[in-house]
C-alpha cells in the first residue's frame, strides 16, 4: 500500500518465540506487512519448554495463513545453548533456522536480525560461522540494560538462555539492545486492541482473540488484566527507524544466573535504547492493518 525507493529496503530474518505469549504475532505482523523490510524468512525460536519451537513455528503458520502470504520458516534450535552445542556435535550439525541465518548472511552485503525470544539461534550460528558477526546487525529484545542493574525480575528473553545472551553480547557483532524497562513501554488497552485490530481481516481477529485466550490463562498472572504491552514491537520499529528512539553506546552488560547485569571489563561497546516512541510504534501498527485488510 505504501511505497518506498528499493534503495532505503533492507533485508530481514526474525527470530522469534512465536506461541510463548501474545505479543510476538503483532511484531510479525508489523514486519511482514512494511515496505521497507525485505523478510527473508522466519526462525522459529524455543521458549525453554519441551516442544516449544514446534509451537512457535506453528503459530507462525498460522500468521502467514491468516495473511496468505508466503515466507519460509524454519525451525530453529530446540534447547538453550549449552544443550544444544552438544547435540550438534559441537555446532557442526544445526537446525535449519541456524543454517539459514548463516546462508543469508554469507550471501548479503548486510542483513538485520530481528531477536524477539531467546538468543540461541543466533549465538549457535556465530558459534559454526564466526564471519557472518561482522556482516549482521542484531536486535535483541532483551535483558534489563547495561551497567550494574539489578534484576526486578526474571528477564524472559535472556533468562530462557544466559549462555547464549553472554555469547552474543561479547562477539563483537554490531548489536541494538533493548532492555526491559524501555520494552514494556509498549503498552496497550485490550478494548484497543478490539476497536483498532479485531475488525480487520483474519488476521486482525486472529491477533486479538490470541491476546485475550493467553490473558485469560494461567499463564497470564502476572499481567494488569485489561493491558498489555507490545514489548518485541521495538524490534521492528527500530529496523524501519532506528531513530524513533533515543540511544547510547555503553560497553555490553554480562548476564548473572538471576538475569541482572553486571560490567564485564572488555566486552565491547554496543548501542542501548533508553527509550523508544510507542506512539510511532502502535500507530504505525494499526495503519497498516488497517490499510492492508480493510473492513
């Protein structure tokens, strides 16, 4: 609907715990639906559950389905890192999504990845092919930032595989963090979600009635009831426009057991979002639903 010069495009892989909660849907949607992102494809990313990336590539499908749109999707590693390694025989034998991520690397001139989960994917790729560091830029949503930061609490991304989030963070790769305390400023009204997304295709009503199934859950008991906040939607919104937020460049946080960061002396410097404009970013989510899958 919207169209932009193919020189200002660029090419994408999310990687993302597509079924773990209820946010990582509208962050595909938003990417799959901008101009400016060329997805090469999807990596299905585990949530530290038995079965768990079989659940997020089938959520995944179930996306593409809703939209009929095609884009590969590729299972990516079943367990964290330390695990996984040792299956793969020491990274020789990967999962198709670390492969892809490894091809598609080799084969551009730069490519982002977009990381809305657990980091494992790609710290098993840099693992088999250490080049491709210099040839990506990673952003991570995840962890609670750089410094000496206490954990308020356990941090889902980064805790689902601290090894992995220490790999990546010490490789040297050009990578974009966005920590906890600017990802859950996303926040959105359930009964915006239902006036603004339900009404709009498969694929809107889809995205709401997902939300709220996991709100009512068990699962969910942690959330404020009638919010919730788009926290992996950063991760989009900053590769459409990396200054729809104020950064610094700090050195890269090390990861504790309970995911607070700690100065690790030597760990390179990275850039650290303190904070991002949710307006841009949900309304830019809603136009292009909107425009895309009108009523």
């Amino acid at each position: 609907m919207i169209k932009i010069p193919d020189y200002k495009k660029i090419n994408v892989i999310i990687d993302t715990d597509a079924a773990c909660e209820a946010d990582d849907p509208f962050a595909i949607v938003q990417a799959l639906l901008s101009p400016k992102l060329i997805v090469k494809g999807i990596v299905a990313e585990h949530f530290n559950e038995e079965g768990s990336v079989q659940k997020s590539f089938k959520e995944i499908e179930t996306i593409l389905d809703a939209m009929e749109m095609e884009v590969p999707i590729l299972m990516g590693e079943e367990y964290p890192l330390h695990k996984a390694s040792s299956m793969a025989e020491g990274g020789n034998n990967c999962s198709q999504g670390v492969d892809f991520i490894i091809k598609e690397a080799l084969r551009e001139d730069k490519i982002y990845i977009l990381c809305q989960g657990a980091i494992t994917n790609v710290a098993m790729a840099f693992r088999k092919c250490p080049e491709i560091k210099k040839k990506v830029t990673v952003i991570w949503i995840g962890t609670h930032g750089g410094g000496e930061v206490k954990a308020p609490f356990r941090e889902f991304n980064a805790g689902n595989d601290i090894t992995a989030a220490n790999e990546v963070l010490s490789s040297g790769t050009d990578l974009w963090l966005v920590p906890s305390d600017v990802y859950t400023t996303i926040n959105v009204g359930l009964a915006e979600l239902k006036l603004k997304v339900s009404p709009y295709g498969k694929i809107g009503k889809h995205l709401y009635e997902n939300m709220i199934e996991y709100n009512m859950s068990p699962n969910a008991g942690w959330t404020k009831g009638e919010s919730w906040s788009l926290g992996d939607s950063p991760a989009i919104a900053l590769a459409l426009n990396p200054d729809c937020g104020k950064y610094t460049f700090e050195p890269a946080p090390y990861i504790n057991e309970d995911t607070s960061s700690s100065v690790m002396p030597g760990n390179p410097v990275i850039r650290i979002y303190k904070n991002v404009d949710s307006r841009y970013i949900l309304e830019d989510f809603f136009a292009k639903l909107q425009l895309n899958f009108p009523v």
